[in-house]
C-alpha cells in the first residue's frame, strides 16, 4: 500500500483484541469456525453521478475464502476498498462479529473508521513497498507504530513469516532489489504481520510478469488452505476455482451470480454470466 493509505492513528491501542500478546504469527489473525466474521448490508457508492455500487450484501465466514469476478469497472476494487475504510460508502452498514457495526448513511467517527481498519488487511494490486525502507523495516512499520507491538517481537514475527514465503534471505534487502513477485510476497507478509481478522486481495497478480503469477498465488492458496479469511480480486479463474469457497460475479455496481465455484464456472444461471466466462477461458471462439 502507499504510505498515505498506510497510515492509521498511530496513538490506538489494539485494545480491541484484534492481536494477541503472543502466539504464532503465521497462525490466522480469525479462529475458522464456519461462524460468521463479516456482513455487508446495501453498501452504496458514488462518485459524483456514477453509482458504481448499487447496494451491495456480502457475507463472509471465519476461514472462508470469498472471490470477487467480473469486468473492469464493475465495482470489485470499490467493494474491497469499503471494506477496509479506504472508501466511505453512502450508505449501507457494515458489521463485524465483535464490532464495529457502522451504518454509513448516518455517518461515521474517526474512531469507527479505525475500528474497522483494526479488522482487516489489504493487499493492493501494487506493492507500493516503502522504497527508503529495507524488507524487514516494511513488514515491522505497522505492528511498531500503529500496533504498539515491542520491536524485538515484531522482528521475531516478521522473520517468521519472511521464511513462510521463502524470503528469509531478502530481510535486508530494499525493494528496488526484488522481483516483482518477490515485492508482492513482502506485501503479503506485510499484511499477515498485522494479524487481522480478514485479508483483502486487490487482483494480487495483475501487475506481475506471467512468470512470476505462480510464485504469488501459491502463497495465496497456502494461506487459504491454513485458514486464513479473505476476499479476493482476481481475473485469475483457474485459481479462484481452486481456493474459493463462494464465487461473486458483479457486473454494472451489482451482484449478478454467486454460488460455489463448481457452479458458477460449470454451469451458471444468469447469462450475463455465461457471455463474461466464455469471453475470458474462449476468447478467439
């Protein structure tokens, strides 16, 4: 993420719970349990007279992984983007299990915008890596400064989940150094230091080189076979087909078709959805 939309009111404390004081820090930020971690109600957004959502309902449980599909300007990234606080929709509420509920039409704080960021992790299409700042000194900026986490233990952690991704050897290294996979897998780890409840996924792959898509994935899967909550963005099919346990085909600001991946790629309902699959796995038919 960028710094500016990395920063968060460094004086909270996490006394919300969100990170444990100790404990395994490549274990998942939310228990998967199959209960119910995430509602989103009739999220609405504009931006000036194009409504690029049109009342959005979403529901996400603990250890679920949910994947968002469908064309390019069809309000996927604006969903994640409201899920996280880096949009405000008009209207609509969005509630997680343990709080913040927050109901947009009527406005919301400082505060419940914060809360809402204390739940949640984003992964951006671009690394947007700290490029003054080496490997480590990106992963530990957030649990230092917004998270209050002890440095030694921040390291500690960011060590750990460097080695999960393979990249034990790249602590040291800036960003200018790495692959654009390698960037990607330090954005990930970045996002897993802050323990949250959910991951976001925004297209992880779609500014990568074809040969580097594999290495980035992989993780993904890895982290979605762990546990790990998430929704993600993709145009990747085949990998939505294989870690989603719903699938959301959006078109127009709405939600066209959602059911199991089995479905929605073998045999789907809607016919807006049959033209989009056919256009991406048969595109010369």
């Amino acid at each position: 993420m960028s710094p500016s939309e990395f920063e968060q009111d460094p004086t909270r404390s996490d006394a919300a719970g969100r990170r444990p004081a100790a404990g395994d820090p490549l274990a998942p930020g939310a228990t998967p349990d199959d209960a119910v971690l995430l509602t989103a109600r009739g999220i609405r957004k504009s931006f000036g007279e194009n409504e690029v959502l049109r009342s959005i309902d979403l529901e996400v449980r603990r250890g679920e992984v949910v994947v968002l599909i469908g064309p390019s300007g069809s309000g996927k990234t604006t969903v994640l983007r409201s899920l996280n606080g880096l949009e405000t929709p008009d209207s609509g509420v969005l509630d997680f299990d343990g709080g913040p509920e927050l109901d947009f039409a009527a406005g919301i704080t400082k505060q419940g915008r914060v809360a809402m960021r204390d739940r949640s992790a984003m992964v951006f299409q671009q690394h947007n890596l700290f490029p003054h700042m080496t490997v480590l000194e990106n992963v530990i900026e957030g649990p230092v400064r917004v998270q209050r986490v002890p440095r030694a233990r921040a390291i500690a952690d960011a060590e750990a989940l460097l080695e999960r991704v393979g990249l034990s050897d790249k602590r040291d290294a800036y960003p200018f150094a790495l692959s654009g996979g390698q960037q990607q897998r330090v954005g990930i780890v970045r996002a897993l230091a802050l323990r949250p409840d959910l991951l976001l996924f925004d297209e992880p792959t779609s500014a990568l080189d074809p040969e580097l898509v594999g290495e980035v994935l992989k993780v993904i899967k890895e982290l979605a076979d762990e546990g790990w909550t998430m929704v993600v963005v993709t145009h990747e099919l085949g990998f939505a087909r294989q870690v989603a346990d719903e699938v959301l085909f959006m078109d127009g600001g709405v939600v066209v078709e959602r059911g199991a991946p089995k479905d929605i790629f073998t045999n789907p309902a809607e016919e807006r959805t049959r033209r989009f699959l056919d256009r991406i796995l048969r595109p010369l038919d």
